[in-house]
C-alpha cells in the first residue's frame, strides 16, 4: 500500500453541528485531511477495529456521548494495539473542570479541549492541536480552553 500524504482525523461527537464545525475549521487550515466523522464512541471503535493496521493520526473525541462514554472509548482505544504512538486522543467536551480533565489523561487522551463558544475559537483549537510539536509539549500545554486564556 502506498504512503498517503493525508493526515487522517476521526471526529466522534453525538453532536452533528459540533462534528460540521470541527470538520470546517479542520479543512480552513487548507492541509490534507481525510475526516471521518462517527455519532458515537461504539462507532469509532468499531471503525478503528475495521481498519487493521491502520490508524488515524488524530481523534477527537467528545466526553459525553449516549452508550459508551468518551472516557471508556479513549480506554479502549489506547488498548488497541495498532492505535499507539503516533495517533493523537484529543478529549473534547464542554466540561472544564479539573477532574475531568485528570480522568481523561488517567484514561489515555493526549490533548483536552473544552468546546470552544466561538467558531473563531474553534479555529485556534484545531489550529493549535494541528500544529503542536507534541514531543515538546509540557502538561498544562495539552490543555486548550478559552476561557482561562
């Protein structure tokens, strides 16, 4: 199979608006991207265990979904073996607490992102999660809320 140079982003929202928006700001940023947008942490999953070998480079998963949750979703997805070092889990809800936060990490998500409230914002969020240098990054740089900034 030959290297393709699209980076490949999975969205995993219940949300349809939520999923349309992060798949717009994510094709703003102009790069190739092949998104796929799944209404469910069953259907990611049951997505990823489709693909074999292969994985998406990044995730973003939201917390709070009907059925399984984000946070067992991250679990299970870290648990596959072919879904390690080099895919990204970016939690992303609308609850900035710090528990939460800690969970997802405890859990296995790479980045936390609160749902940002404005489109502008949301271009910053993929912009920044796009564009990170993750080797480089500290802790409380994993972290995008606009709300604090």
């Amino acid at each position: 199979m030959g290297e393709d140079p699209k980076k490949i982003i999975c969205l995993a929202d219940d949300d349809e608006d939520d999923r349309m928006l992060l798949h717009e700001a994510l094709l703003e940023l102009g790069q190739p991207f092949k998104i796929f947008e799944l209404c469910s942490a069953q259907q990611l999953i049951d997505h990823s265990c489709k693909l074999g070998e292969w994985s998406a480079d990044f995730i973003f998963v939201d917390l709070y979904m009907p059925g399984m949750d984000g946070f067992e979703c991250i679990e299970r997805l870290k648990s596959m073996a072919f879904s390690g070092g080099g895919t990204r889990i970016i939690a992303y809800s609308i609850d900035g607490s710090q528990e939460t936060m800690r969970k997802a990490f405890a859990v296995g998500a790479d980045f936390y992102a609160v749902k940002p409230s404005s489109y502008a914002d949301l271009r910053t969020l993929v912009r920044t999660v796009m564009q990170a240098s993750w080797e480089d990054l500290e802790p409380g740089q994993r972290i995008f809320d606009m709300r604090r900034l």
